[in-house]
C-alpha cells in the first residue's frame, strides 16, 4: 500500500503534510505546499500526492459529488504541466523515498 505525502483541499481550504516525511528540506515541503494549494484553487477539488507501492508519486485528484466548478479537464492538463515543470523535484522525491524504504512511523 502507498505512502501519503501530502494533499490539499479547495473545500476546507486546508493543506495537509505527512510528519514521516519531516526530514525532508523545508524549502522542499515549501514547494509542495505551494504546488498542492494553488493546484486546488485552480482547478477545485482536492489533490494529494502519494508514493505507489513502487515508490512512484501519483498525483491523486477527486471532487464533491455535485461540484460543478471543479474542472476535470483543466486537472489533467495542469497535472501533465506539473510534471514537466516540476520533473527533477518529482524525481528527487521518488529516489529520497527508495533510498529511505517504508518510512516507518
């Protein structure tokens, strides 16, 4: 089962940080905070960013039922420019997460 990294939420305007991951440089959890909220207030709903069982980081995107405003196309689209923009982050935090194994609570 994969590892939450971190996730925000256009609904309780409220971003979320896993504390197993707190070694990790604050300039880098700065990054992710910001990532994470202004993805939410642009296209709605609520992200997270999650380690698979292989130690990839997914991008994990879901809304309310009834939530006419969040924007699913503009999610795919902002999710492909994400990971262009921000590849060499995305790719050091999948070698931090192998190199640490399962981070143990």
């Amino acid at each position: 089962m994969g590892k939450v990294l971190c996730g925000a939420s256009c609904y309780t305007q409220k971003y979320y940080f896993n504390n197993e991951f707190a070694i990790l440089p604050e300039q880098i959890k700065q990054e992710l905070q910001i990532l994470c909220v202004l993805f939410t207030e642009d296209v709605g709903g609520e992200l997270t960013l999650e380690f698979n069982d292989d130690g990839e980081l997914e991008f994990k995107v879901s809304s309310d039922e009834g939530d006419y405003l969040y924007d699913e196309i503009g999610s795919v689209l902002k999710i492909k420019q994400i990971r262009m923009q921000k590849q060499e982050l995305l790719e050091s935090l999948e070698l931090f997460y192998k190199a640490i194994g399962e981070v143990t609570p």
